[in-house]
C-alpha cells in the first residue's frame, strides 16, 4: 500500500463511527478517512475523492446504507464496499447487494482492522 489511500464512514455520528474512525486512522498506508452522515454526503465525497473503501452503516434510516452501497457499485466498481449490520437478515441483503463484505455489529476490532487491510490491498491492485 504505497499510495496514499482514501477510506470513507457512512454512519449517523456517534460510538460506531467515531470507533471506526480511529481504527482506520492506525492503519498504515490510509491518508485521509472522510466522515458523512448520510448517503448525500457520502456520494458527494465518493465522488470528489474516489475512496479505495467504503464502510456503511447498514442502519442508517430509509434505505440509505442501499442507496450507498448500490451508487458505489455502479459508479466506483474497483471501490470495496463493507456493510455493518444488526442483523443476519441484514447480512445477508449487504451480501446479495455485492457488498465485499458484510459483517455483525460486535465484531472484534483485530478481525476488522485485518480484513480491512486485505480489502485495501485488493483495491490498491486493482487500480
């Protein structure tokens, strides 16, 4: 991961994001990690900075984890998708939707961290 690498969080302010936050800021290798609230923003930065990964809240109110994920897919294909959800149900709608991965909110943050580290590198040699 020699480039320097774009990461952007899709979830409501608060303990999940901010916790997301700071897990991607120790990773080696990202340069910038962009925050938004909502899939507006978050298409808006997708759009400027091009993000090598994108993690979504697959909570996030009216289908906007979907909206996210689906523009990101269509306009950003070697862009990673990585959906957190509350549930099995959820999980399984992230992975049928083509998210790279999907994961249960409770997750271990080493588990996380690593297999971020593993979609940023699949990103970086894609490009």
């Amino acid at each position: 991961m020699a480039d320097p690498i774009a990461v952007l969080v899709v979830a409501r302010p608060g303990p999940l994001r901010d916790s997301l936050m700071a897990l991607l800021r120790s990773i080696p290798g990202i340069a910038a990690v962009q925050q938004a609230d909502d899939a507006t923003a978050g298409l808006r930065f997708a759009e400027t900075a091009r993000p090598a990964l994108v993690l979504i809240d697959g909570g996030l109110p009216g289908g906007e984890a979907w909206t996210v994920l689906r523009q990101v897919q269509v306009r950003w294909p070697c862009t990673q998708s990585v959906v957190l959800t509350d549930t099995i149900q959820l999980r399984r709608r992230a992975e049928a939707a083509g998210a790279n991965r999907a994961l249960l909110k409770g997750f271990p943050a080493a588990k996380l961290s690593s297999m971020l580290e593993q979609l940023l590198q699949q990103s970086v040699s894609e490009v």
